[in-house]
C-alpha cells in the first residue's frame, strides 16, 4: 500500500464519469485507459508539464507507482503576446478594461471545450448579480441553441449588470485578459490550463467544475491555499 499525505480524492459522481470515459473503444479500438497503461509499460522516463513547487507528493508517488524516473519539466507557461483580435468587440473588452480600477474586475470563462447549459448559465448570470462584483464574462456560444438574434442570457441580465461587467459571447483572448492588471480573480472551471494561466498572474481563483478532473483540481488548489471550489452534490454533481 502507497502511504499518500493527502485525503483529496474524487467524488462519486467524477469518478463514475471518469470510468465511462476512461474504458470506451476509440475508432484505434483502444480505450484511454488501456493506451495509458501499455505507454506506462513500456516507456523508461516519464516527464510531466508539472513541478516540485506544487505536485510534490503527486510526482513522488507516480514515481513510486511506475517504478520509473518522472521528471517535472515546469508549467511551461507561454507569455501574453499583446497581439489582440481585430474583432471590434474583443477590442471593445480592452478599452473596458483600461478603464477599471487595477485588481478590481473578476473574469469568468470556461474554456472552449465546456458549454455550460441554460439552466447553468442562469444560475451563472445570478450568482454574479447577486455578487454585485464587477466582471468579465467570455461565454463561449451554448450547444443548446442559435444565438445570432436571440440573447443566451436570463432576460434583464444585460441591463441590470451594465455598471457592473461586460459578457462577451465567442472567442476572446483569455491570456490577454488574465494579464490585464485590472483583473484581481477568476470565475473558472478547473481545467489545468486555465488555472495556471490565473496563477501565473497572481489571481485568486473560483472553480466551478464541469468535467473530468476538473472538481479535483479545485479541490486540489484549495489544499495549497491558492483557491476555492464551488462544491456540488456529491451523488449526482449537481
């Protein structure tokens, strides 16, 4: 038995959801999780986007797992590139920006790979009513209908957060905005990414998980001290 420092682990929910991912045939008519197991096998190095600063006991103990070397290569982090999108409206969101107080402005996003549904969306736009926070919303456009005329958005939103925040629906820079100093936290859904690119600039961060590993990365920064996850039902994740 592997003595492990740390209680973290994934709820019942992340773990059914894990498993129904983890052990279905790809058109390579193998699994994630049997392609995982054979590279382990036969590889001689392992090395991880990760370092010692934050994953110690992980890195030792996946040592001790593969009976291999595992090198922390860092989090190789890329640098923002300033160079923004001719797209008048994600011009517009940095021109907003400029005119923020420095720390002062949350950012919410959750990756292009996340589309929250309309139930989750409300409940988004309510809690940051209800917050009276300022903020940044780049809402990537929802799979459960076409938006070209019709607001994704709980009806009044727009209007009574004007003061407040801008949302942006679609693709914007998220790097750019992180590193914009009026930013001071971040609203995100715990893919790795995107939590280093928030601690890479010094931001609080706020997981609300959707996927994968992504409720045990909240988790996770909150035993270092370096975030906060919104918590679900543990049954059903909801």
């Amino acid at each position: 038995m592997l003595d492990f420092p740390s209680t973290l682990s994934y709820r019942k929910y992340e773990s059914l959801e894990l498993m129904s991912m983890c052990y279905v045939e790809d058109a390579s008519s193998a699994s994630f999780a049997q392609r995982g197991s054979e590279i382990f096998s036969a590889c001689r190095a392992i090395a991880i986007r990760s370092c010692k600063e934050i994953d110690d006991v992980y890195i030792d103990a996946l040592h001790k797992i593969v009976d291999n070397p595992v090198f922390p290569v860092g989090l190789l982090l890329s640098m923002s590139t300033n160079l923004f999108s001719s797209d008048t409206s994600v011009q517009s969101i940095f021109k907003w920006l400029d005119q923020q107080k420095s720390g002062s402005i949350l950012f919410v996003g959750f990756g292009s790979e996340c589309k929250p549904s309309k139930e989750e969306v409300d409940e988004i736009a309510h809690g940051l009513e209800l917050s009276g926070l300022q903020f940044i919303w780049i809402l990537q456009k929802p799979n459960w209908g076409s938006f070209d005329e019709v607001d994704p958005l709980p009806e009044g939103f727009r209007q009574r957060t004007a003061e407040k925040g801008v949302v942006h629906i679609g693709w914007a820079p998220q790097k750019e905005i992180l590193s914009h100093p009026s930013i001071g936290g971040s609203l995100v859904q715990g893919g790795w990414g995107s939590v280093t690119e928030s601690l890479q600039y010094g931001h609080v961060v706020v997981v609300l998980a959707f996927v994968y590993d992504q409720g045990f990365n909240g988790r996770f920064l909150m035993e270092k001290g370096l975030g906060i996850e919104v918590e679900r039902n543990e049954e059903d994740g909801l």
